[in-house]
DNA sequence: GTCTATAACTCGATAGAC
DNA sequence: GTCTATCGAGTTATAGAC
C-alpha cells in the first residue's frame, strides 16, 4: 500500500491488469484500486497506455536480476527445466505472467504498447537463451539448435500456458510433470551418447519430413 | 460478402478481433465491417459477448474436420511436425490464431467467454493428442508421455507465438525451423532403439533434477 | 428481420483550483 | 503534487417504427 504516487499506480495498473484483464483495467480502476485520483495517471504517465508502458518496464526490470541469479548455477537440462518450472510457478502466482498476456493481447489494439513490450521481453528471454547456449556448448546437440528460438519457443509456451490456464483453471502441474519427463528424456539420451547427429543433420538438411522410413513401431 | 446477416456478423466479428484485438471490437465496429446495423448484433445473438461466443465456435467447428483429415495420415513425429507447422501457418495467416488469442485475453474481462472457449479448445486439442497416441504406441515412449498434456503444451505454444508475433512479427520460420530439429532428433533417437527408458523412469520416479552427474560436458 | 433513435452509462483526457 | 468538475466521445443495449 506504501509507496510514492507513481508507485502505487504502477502497482494497481498490474493488479488490475492480472485479475481484471485489459478491457477493465481503466483509468478510474486503477485510481480506484491505487486509492488515487485517476487525474494523477496523466500527471505522472500522459497517458493511460503510457502507464501501462511503465508497468511492464517496472516488472522486467524487478525480475531480470532474478532470473540472471536462478540460471546461473544451473548445469543440465533437467537442472534447468526445474529453474524453470519454478520461475513460471513464481510468475504466475504474482500475476506477472497474466500481465504479460493481457499487455501482449492489449499491444493489437494499442501499437505504441508493442515496441516496449519487445524490448522488455528480450530482456528475459535472453537469459534464458545464453543459459541454454551454455549448456549445449562442447553437448552434441552444439550449433544444432538455435538456442534463441528454443527461448522464444519456451517462453511462448508459458504466455499460453497462462491463458490457457483462464479458461480450465488449474492442471498445470500435470503438464510440467510431462514437460519434466521430456528434459529428463533429453537429458538421459545426451549422457549416453547416442545421438546419430550425423542421421538428424542429414535429414534437416534434405528438409521434408522423415525419407522413406516406417514410421515408431 | 455474402451469406446471411447473422453469418456477416460472425465473420466481422472475427475479422475485427483479429485484426484490432479485443478492445476495438465494439458493436459499433462489427456492424460497420459487416455492412449492417451494430443492433442487429442484439437480435441475433442476445449480446454482443453472445456474438463471440458464437464466433468461436463456428471458427472451431468450421476447423475441427481439417484437422482430423490432416492428423490421419500421419506416421512419425516429423510428419506430425510438419503437418503442424502446416496448420500453424494456415491459423496465423487466417487469422483465426489471433482470435484465439484476443478471446483468451479477453475471458479475463468476460468470465462468460471462458466455458466456451474451453469445450471448443478441447475440440482441436483431442485431435492432437489421439494422433500423439497412436503414434507413441509401442514406441519406446508409450505409457512415458501424458499425451493430453504434450498436446495442451504445444497448443499452449502456437497461442504464445501468435502474442509474440504481435511486437516483434515475422521471424517465425527460424522458430519452427528448430522445432523441426528437436522432432528430427527425437524421431532419430527412436528408430536407434537407444532410449534407456530404464534410466529415465528412475530419474522420474525421484522426482528432482538429475543425480549426481557431471552434466552435458 | 432490419432499421432509427435514444437511453443510460463509461471512457480517456483536460482545465483550473488549491 | 493532488484534487474536483467536466467535456466530448464512445460504449452496450433497448424501444418502437417499418
């Protein structure tokens, strides 16, 4: 409740933006919620949209320290899909992750919202993507994956996750226990070994799908 | 153009979502770009959230036959990959993803848009997940993988890539160029025959990161 | 089924007092 | 820096003519 003005605002802006979605967040909602005079939204932001701007830069930059220090001692895969089962967790909860889907979906009706949403979200991912580039570095998988798609890849998965989870609340836990199988799987078949790199780089390279080839059975 | 007004209504209201969001899909706007009287929206679908409502759903039933007729022939996991990156393709240039996407956002806001949303999500997604498990079937991986939640988690994905094509458009080749590496991979690793299932099932059943182990170098 | 007209309300944003 | 008061435009939705 504490906190400058300015802050506050910022602060009602998420919590609205979370639990209401875009179309209620509203400059006479988040003065209601920030127990503020809307007015001072234009005082301190010009605009509505401008302190929307201000709020996702404020939540970038409050978690990209975070994620810099959760990737760090990080060493395997499975290591890493843990990291990341736990910051969802953490971002979901503080509604930061429902932010960002509602900014990201509010950014087709207000273009000005896109640019900075951009800037910020590189900010994250890109921790992600050198903690995967580590990772792989001297691994078989090395120059075979790009690791700044695989990020972008991921963090897509999560903005989903997260409005998926709008509409059936709830399950998520199933689904990172499978996500969990699958680097335990990368992570097991790495460490043995047994990658028939030289077969994948033949295929990507000819493009279609699987040559003549008779299918799991 | 043509079609009844009650189907010109539906295709503007799609039209209208997907290309302005949520926010700019006022009566007003539907009614303009379908050429009609923004009160008729109340005639024929009580409401104007009654107008989505059945926007989904004629989106997704209109969807669901072709992606029966395109799961089927499937046989392998780079196939599926490619006919996904096919259907993905065909969703974003529709349109349809980013209806998707605004609608999910926006179930936030109209907690009645939720439960529809939900049936006509799960229409798409079984489809996905009966062709992962006949293709998983005496595989290696059959039993290891929850097929429900693979699916869910790339459906999860495609929404997420469609919120970020919004800020930052275009690079979404590069994207599925490496996720048809990690099916490329995985389907190699299956036709080896070299998965230590074994192995796997023990580090799944103790639950945290992977054992004492010296990583991927 | 389709239209006009309008009620009742909320929106973003501003002017000006303090 | 914060407030009140308000403008002008937009919103959903309805009543009633045709």
């Amino acid at each position: 409740m504490a906190g400058s003005t300015r802050d506050r605002l910022i602060d009602a802006a998420a919590r609205t933006l979370a639990e209401h979605g875009m179309a209620a967040t509203s400059a006479r909602a988040i003065g209601s919620r920030a127990g503020v005079n809307p007015a001072l939204i234009y005082y301190h932001f010009d605009s509505l949209v401008g302190l929307l701007v201000e709020t996702s830069r404020h939540l970038t930059q409050q978690r990209a320290l975070t994620y810099q220090q959760r990737l760090a001692p990080v060493r395997s895969l499975s290591e890493l899909a843990a990291v990341a089962r736990g910051l969802h967790q953490e971002e979901h909860a503080s509604g930061n992750l429902s932010v960002l889907a509602q900014l990201l979906a509010g950014s087709r009706t207000h273009p000005e919202l896109a640019t900075a949403l951009n800037d910020n979200f590189d900010l994250l991912a890109n921790e992600v993507a050198s903690t995967l580039e580590r990772l792989l570095t001297d691994s078989a998988l090395a120059g075979l994956l790009d690791t700044d798609q695989v990020a972008r890849a991921v963090s897509a998965g999560f903005i989903g996750i997260e409005l998926l989870d709008t509409i059936s609340a709830g399950d998520d836990a199933a689904l990172f226990d499978t996500l969990d199988t699958i680097t335990a799987l990368v992570d097991a078949v790495l460490d043995a070994g047994t990658i028939p790199t030289a077969l994948i780089r033949r295929r990507i390279r000819t493009g279609g799908p699987t040559s003549p080839q008779v299918g799991l059975g």
